[in-house]
C-alpha cells in the first residue's frame, strides 16, 4: 500500500542507507544504546507522519546492525523531530541518522575528514528548553545553524543526566549519506 508518490523514493533510499550500514561490520560500534534509525522526509513535510523511519530502529544482532521493523511513515519521533526541523532552514536535507558518540572518532574525523562538525552543549540550552518536552532537538538545529551557518554534516554531544551522547548526521540522499558514512567508516578503521 503507497503512503503517497514520495513513499517509494524516501523508502528505497533509506533501504539503500540501511543496506550499506547493515552489511559493514564496523557500523556495529557505532549503533547507540537507545538504537539507530535512518529517517527520510517527503517534500513539503511538516508532521511526524510526513517521515519515514525504521520501525522499532537498529539494533545488532549476530555482530552486525539489523533492522527490528520495516520502513514506514509515523514510526520516528526523536529523528523524524531533527529532520524536519532541519528542513525548516534548509529544504534539500532530507535524511539524518543518529549514531554512537564516539569520542576519538569525532577527534579524528574534525583534523582528517572533509566534513562539517558541531558540538551541541546541552548545558548551554535554555531551561525553558531543557524543560519543554520534544524541543531539544529543535534547539539544536537553530544553535548549530546559528553557529555555523548551515546544517553540519554531523551534530554531536557529550550527554547528560538521562542523556546518552549522540552524533547525528544529515544528508540532502542516500548516494550522500553513504558517502558520509564510508569517510566515517574508513577514519573509524
């Protein structure tokens, strides 16, 4: 059953992100403990319902990363909240994936590779902020394009209390987002 005529694209290029990730081992370290997921946005999206994501995330299973659902429209909160915020400054970014934080790989990535890096400071961010469910991710965007004057490839933190520390990592398409995650692959290794 077709969501819309955006379904197909959105959805054979998150099976696309996803199928790089999922057979390259070294992705594995990289999938947090509140799991990965891979959201897409349709055009023009405004809503939760308006992304798609990976039902239930990634996980690992048998030292690789495994898909626990299928592809489907409503079913990210935490990602689809960052895309479509990041749509609201820049249209052409339609995909972001959230990874481990991995302190010596944002260290190496920063004096190594051709990608833009932003330190979000949750101890920085407004109480109101801080208190306001869901409007953590909105913030960070705003700062990080504040900060630098666009999307950066990756956003990252260091956590907090109740917080696990999180790099996500933003793409206009699949062929983009898999040649981001193959420079961060190899500066891994």
């Amino acid at each position: 059953m077709k969501d819309s005529k955006d379904e197909p694209n959105i959805r054979d290029q998150i099976e696309e992100i996803y199928e790089f990730f999922s057979k390259n081992k070294v992705f594995s370290a990289m999938v947090p403990e509140v799991r990965s997921n891979i959201s897409g946005a349709k055009e023009g999206a405004k809503m939760i319902e308006d992304v798609m994501g990976i039902d239930g995330r990634i996980t690992i299973v048998n030292g690789y990363p495994k898909a626990c659902g299928e592809i489907k429209f409503g079913v990210s909160n935490h990602t689809a909240r960052l895309i479509l915020t990041a749509k609201e400054f820049d249209p052409s970014v339609n995909f972001v994936m959230n990874l481990k934080y991995l302190p010596s790989l944002i260290e190496t990535l920063q004096k190594n590779a051709e990608l833009t890096l932003f330190e979000f400071k949750r101890e920085l961010q407004p109480r109101v902020v801080e208190r306001t469910e869901n409007s953590t991710m909105q913030w960070l965007i705003k700062e990080s394009i504040n900060q630098t004057g666009s999307i950066p490839d990756i956003i990252w933190d260091k956590g907090a209390v109740g917080k696990e520390p999180m790099m996500r990592l933003f793409g206009k398409n699949s062929t983009e987002m898999i040649e981001k995650l193959t420079i961060i692959s190899q500066t891994f290794l």
